[in-house]
C-alpha cells in the first residue's frame, strides 16, 4: 500500500534524512521517499498506517505534516 503525504519546513537534505529515518520506524512501514522540492513523502507499507502516527513521526523530526 502507498500513501503520500506532505511536509512542510523541509529546507535541505538533512531535512528529508531526519523524516525518512522517523517515518521508517513505523511498524508496517517498508519504504519511504522523500521529495524535497514538493514536500511530498510516499510511505509505502504492508498496510494501512494510522495518519496519527505518521504525524507524530514528522513532528519528532521536527516538520509538520500538512492535512
């Protein structure tokens, strides 16, 4: 399954590092990419992720994750 979301305050590649290590420790979770340019982050996974969980991912990266 593939969802993409998007993430604002991302600036360099620092930024997508720090939300793809978060985002990847999700449980279920088997590859994210991030594009910097449109903020856009596709997480692919076994199943459906709980969008509360992704948030709280972003958030402990330090970027909010756009509704």
């Amino acid at each position: 399954m593939q969802t993409t979301y998007t993430v604002s305050g991302m600036t360099c590649g620092h930024c997508v590092n720090s939300v793809q290590a978060e985002v990847s420790k999700l449980s279920g979770v088997t590859d994210v990419r991030v594009d910097l340019t449109s903020g856009a982050v596709t997480v692919t996974s076994e199943g459906p992720l709980d969008e509360a969980a992704v948030r709280a991912a972003v958030e402990e990266a330090g970027y909010e994750l756009v509704s």
